[in-house]
C-alpha cells in the first residue's frame, strides 16, 4: 500500500471536509522553533503537533526519551482536531519524514487507516508555488474512537526474546557512528541491541528530499524475506518510523516498532549492548 502522497494530491484536496492536515515540524536541538515555523507560515487548514507535547508522554524512568501518550490521551488530541474514522490525515515535517511519519505510525497503532505523509516535506510544497498561509483554521471536533493495534508495537521484552532467541530481525535506524558505538551525542551509552542490522532511516528518501518508491524501498531490504517478523529501533522511537512505513511500502506485513527504542534499551542495566559492525 502506498503511504506517501504528492503535492499534487494534496493541492487538489485541501479544503474539502474529511481531509485534515497536520504539520509535525519539530528541531530536537530547539524544541520552539516548530511551532515559530508553524505561526509563520504553514498549509492551508494545517494544525500543529508538536513531537514533544502532543506525539509522546513526558519522560520517566523506561519508556525512552519520547515516550509514547496514552491512548485516551492521544484519542482526546484527534478529537479536537476534527479526527474520527471517516478524515483522511496527512502528516509533514521538513525533517525528510521523521516527525511526519511518527504521527503516522500513532495512528496506525491505534487502528486509522486514512493516514498519509506528504512527499517531500513543506520547503518542497512552498517552493513548488503551492499556497501557505499564517491563519489557524478553525475545526469542529470530532469522536476519534481508538482501536490500538498490538502488531504495530513491540515491548522490551520483545526485544529481548529476539536478541535470546532470533525470533525477529532487528533494524537499527540511526547512522553508523551511533550504531557502532563511535560516537553518542544523545543518550548517555553508545552501542546498539545486539544483533541488530543497520539500515539509516534517511535512506528512506532521495538526495532531494522525496520518498524513495516502493521498488526501491524493496531493493533497500532485499535481504530480508517479505514474511520475517522485524522490529524496528532507532534513538527514541521517532526516526524508526520512516524505516516502518518504506518496509510497508515495500510490502513486508510484520513489522512493529520498538517505541522507546535505544533510550529505553540502556535505561535497563542487564540488557546487553553491542558495539562495532555487529
């Protein structure tokens, strides 16, 4: 199935009804620049969600450092973003589809279907000539009635059960330096789960930014067999997300992600870690 969708598409349907857009720009390195972005300009219709308040719960011991929000938490930010089963969503960033597709691997977790990523993110869009605008659109809410998928997600026991027992291929999304254990600027240990291949989530799109098509995606992980169970990890559970739509895309079925990923992974001292080429 085919999870991204163009300019084109989107221009086409921008006010009609039942199609609610959604900016996800968020700077990890400045969390306020997002949503400055957002009031200055944005697409028509779009409401903002920011990575931090509304697409992940506030950080504790486990669970990494974006959490995911509570299902009731999160169901209660869609309603009141006019979102219930009958809305197409279409989620951008300017961050090459990270924060775009953590909002759209949410809500697929929690059972809506009529979820897209914009190709080629909001520079593309403006620069293409497409409409922006300043004003925040007024929406009328709606039910969204959450229906959570266990298949999407994978838990640290999950996780562990692989590396003990093979039962799934692990994908590690982050770059090299931080896989091998070279460098950690983020979290407080460098290494990764062991066992786990490496496969860079911005491989996920062009040099120029847009998604790269499913053929592609297939060939990206054509040593994986369509049927394998895959769990896929990266920093905190966002940047993995493009990994777990191109394996849609490319039409693998068993796919979850391991939300809290290597933030959560160090936070138990007897997980084991790797570091080096494998």
């Amino acid at each position: 199935m085919n999870y991204i969708v163009s300019h084109e598409w989107l221009a086409d349907r921008l006010d009609h009804d039942n199609v609610r857009i959604i900016d996800c720009r968020f700077y990890l390195n400045d969390p306020t620049r997002g949503l400055n972005e957002y009031r200055k300009d944005h697409l028509p219709f779009a409401l903002y969600f920011d990575l931090e308040k509304d697409l992940s719960a506030p950080v504790g011991k486990h669970g990494g450092r974006h959490p995911l929000p509570t299902v009731e938490e999160l169901a209660e930010k869609l309603s009141a973003a006019g979102i219930d089963e009958t809305v197409t969503v279409v989620a951008y960033d300017d961050q090459d589809g990270a924060m775009a597709s953590r909002c759209w691997w949410l809500l697929r977790y929690l059972g809506h279907e009529r979820v897209y990523v914009l190709d080629g993110g909001y520079t593309k869009w403006k620069e293409a000539g497409y409409p922006v605008t300043a004003e925040v659109a007024a929406v009328k809410p709606r039910s969204f009635q959450p229906r959570p998928q266990p298949s999407w997600l994978a838990t640290v026991d999950d996780v562990r059960r692989a590396v003990q027992e093979s039962s799934a291929i692990i994908i590690d999304s982050r770059e090299w330096k931080r896989y091998a254990g070279i460098e950690e600027p983020i979290d407080r240990i460098a290494g990764h789960i062991p066992g786990a291949l490496h496969m860079f989530w911005k491989d996920c799109v062009t040099d120029e930014g847009y998604w790269k098509s499913p053929q592609e995606q297939a060939e990206r992980f054509s040593a994986i067999k369509k049927d394998a169970p895959i769990i896929v990890y990266c920093g905190s559970g966002v940047t993995a997300c493009p990994n777990v739509l191109a394996l849609k895309e490319a039409g693998y079925t068993n796919v979850r992600l391991y939300a809290g990923s290597w933030s959560d992974w160090i936070s138990y001292p007897e997980n084991p870690i790797a570091t080096g080429e494998k």
